[in-house]
C-alpha cells in the first residue's frame, strides 16, 4: 500500500519513508510513526510523518503487516 492517504496511517504504525535527502536516490527508511505532520486527506508525494526516532520525511510504503 502506498502512504498517500491519511486515513491509512496512524501512530505506531511501521511504514518506508523518503527523507528529503534521500529524494534523488529514493533510498527508504523504515521506522514507526510518532506522529503524522500532513494534515490533508491527500497528499500526491506521499503524507509527511515523523519517525519515533525522530527523522521526517514522507510515506512511501506501508509494508504488509
């Protein structure tokens, strides 16, 4: 499942972000939400979140669970 509707994601979810860095090479991150920083329903790119770790950067990913 893709990360870009807000309604699918959640704290304490584990999802694959792309940080900002990391835009270019698409290299993705896994960790769990702490808490979501996109407040539209939609978001094209994927919904910002932060990590509980503390690391930002938009879903890409929401593996199977």
């Amino acid at each position: 499942m893709d990360g870009k509707n807000r309604k699918d994601i959640y704290p304490g979810l584990e999802v694959d972000i792309i940080l900002k860095k990391d835009q270019r090479s698409g290299a993705l991150t896994r960790g769990v939400v702490a808490n979501l920083l996109t407040s539209a329903a939609y978001h094209s790119r994927g919904i910002k979140v932060r990590l509980e770790d503390g690391q930002v950067g938009r879903v890409a990913v929401i593996p199977l669970q």
